[in-house]
C-alpha cells in the first residue's frame, strides 16, 4: 500500500442528504489556499482558518471538520486517502485537494499565469513529497494564525510550485554551471513600522545530501549577490532563510554546511529549527538558531 493514494468519492447516499451550500469569503480563501499548498488537513485548515474561541487548541474543531465535508460532498474540494495496513494503524489522516467544481473560481480569484488551477493527479504523488509539502504548509498555517490579530500586518506567500514557474536560476560561485533558485516557499511580512521582512524557507527532510544541500546555500546567496533575488522581488534588498529539519543532530549538521559557505556579514541571517517548531502551542516561542549560535524564540520581527 506504500504511496498508494486513493480518491475517497461519497457514496450516493451521502450526496443524495446534503445540504444547500452557499461560499463564504473564508471558504474561498480556503479553495485558493488548498490550491497554492497543494494539500491541506484538517488540522491545518482549522489552524490556518478556524480559530477557538477560548484560546484552547486542546481539540479538533467540529466546526473545521464539518465545513470540509461540505465542500467536499459538493466537489469543491477532494478528499484524499494513504491506506495503512491494519497492523500500522489504519489510516492516515485525510489530505484535501482541489477539487474540479473549484478550478473556475480559483481561476477568476487568481488567474493562472504562474500556477495553472486544475486537480491534482494522484499517479504522480509520492508520500515523502507530500510529507515535505505538509510541512512547509503548516508553517504557512502557523505564520496566518500568528498573524491573523497583528493590526498592521500584511503579508503575501509563495510555495515552491509558484516559485519552479519563476525558473530561477544563479551562475554557481567557483564553477561554470548554472544552479537552480528554488527555495521551498517565500514569503514577505510587512510591518506598520514600515519594516518589511523577507524570507526563504528550506524543508529539509534528511532526504538529500550535506554536498546538495551546500550547493543550495551558495545558490541562495548568489542569488542575492548577483540581483537575481532583486529582479524577482523588486525593491527587497536582503532576506532572511528559515531552515526547517527533523532533528537537532541533522540541525547541526546542515549549520556546518551552510556556515562554510556564508559570509559574516549574513551569518545572523539563516535560522534553523526542528519540525518541533511547527506545533501551534510551541510556534509562538519556538527556538531559531542562527549560523553564530545566537538564538530567538519567533521568525517575527515583532516578537524578538
């Protein structure tokens, strides 16, 4: 069953029982939002979209869970299944995806120059990239929740499926080869103060090589170097790069690799975390570690 992904369709009686539905503002930032991160759960819909009302985040919201279920039942999302085998635990939770009766309005909401708005194609999905996805979307969800109350703030994010259609790309530093600019997702937070914060992020799954992942350093700061990053983010003259990986060991090891290949001036500039870090209750103060050892307990100017 590994990387068998399955399309959950309701059944007859499920469509036959629904109720009339009529879109809400919030439920078409939802579609677009499903839209730019691929795939969303419900525990990142309801991060991102449905906040309690007591603070608490001790249990699931019904509220969350009943609304995807609506949109489902009526084809604007799809709900997406990786079977377990019994003996592992049964199943995962749900993925929510795009679904057809969507495409028009994703469309018309944000026209399809960069990413073309059509349904996922489950042949061509790997567990380990949807995985990778998840978490980059649940720093999205966190970033939305811890912004959501901030009087002031606006922000704009970008995934890598956006950033791939921008084919970035930077001449290596001691080479005569071109590398690809491809952080894992941007994003941009202006503040009231007028400051404005710009940051790469990079999943790290333990999946590529220390020698890969220094390539990726170098092409990151090249980027910056050579005004590549200026060209496609005018008027943004630095940024910041969020580091995300599965353990303080692979953390170490990927802070020796980048601090080879970054110059002083910038060390306080890169910041690694754990996927500890993406827990709702531990964002808000999760450590951030930078090339100098320096810690902060937010990736928000406001908060440090």
């Amino acid at each position: 069953l590994r990387g068998h992904y399955v399309r959950r369709l309701p059944t007859p009686e499920e469509i036959a029982a629904r109720s009339p539905i009529a879109l809400t503002e919030r439920d078409r930032q939802l579609l677009v939002a499903v839209h730019r991160q691929g795939f969303l759960t419900t525990d990142l819909v309801e991060l991102a979209f449905f906040p309690p009302r007591n603070g608490s985040r001790s249990s699931a919201s019904s509220k969350a869970y009943e609304r995807l279920r609506e949109l489902w039942l009526w084809g604007y999302l799809e709900r997406i299944e990786l079977p377990v085998a019994r003996v592992l635990g049964g199943r995962r939770p749900f993925l929510y995806a795009l679904g057809q009766q969507s495409v028009a309005l994703v469309e018309q909401r944000m026209g399809t120059a960069t990413l073309p708005v059509q349904p996922r194609r489950l042949d061509r999905l790997d567990h380990v990239f949807i995985d990778h996805d998840l978490k980059a979307a649940a720093l999205w969800a966190n970033l939305r929740d811890e912004l959501r109350n901030r009087r002031g703030c606006k922000w704009v994010w970008f995934g890598e499926r956006e950033l791939r259609a921008k084919r970035m790309r930077v001449r290596a530093p001691q080479g005569d080869y071109w590398l690809p600019f491809l952080p894992d997702a941007y994003f941009e937070i202006s503040y009231p103060n007028e400051d404005v914060q710009a940051c790469l992020v990079e999943v790290d799954m333990g999946t590529l090589t220390l020698r890969r992942f220094g390539r990726k350093v170098q092409a990151f700061e090249a980027a910056l170097d050579d005004g590549v990053f200026r060209r496609h983010f005018p008027n943004r003259d630095e940024f910041e790069v969020l580091v995300l990986t599965s353990s303080r060991r692979r953390l170490q090891a990927l802070r020796q690799v980048a601090a080879r290949a970054v110059d002083g001036g910038r060390r306080d500039q890169w910041y690694f975390a754990t996927f500890e870090a993406l827990s709702p209750t531990a964002f808000g103060s999760a450590e951030w570690i930078d090339l100098d050892g320096r810690i902060v307990y937010s990736v928000l100017y406001a908060s440090r």
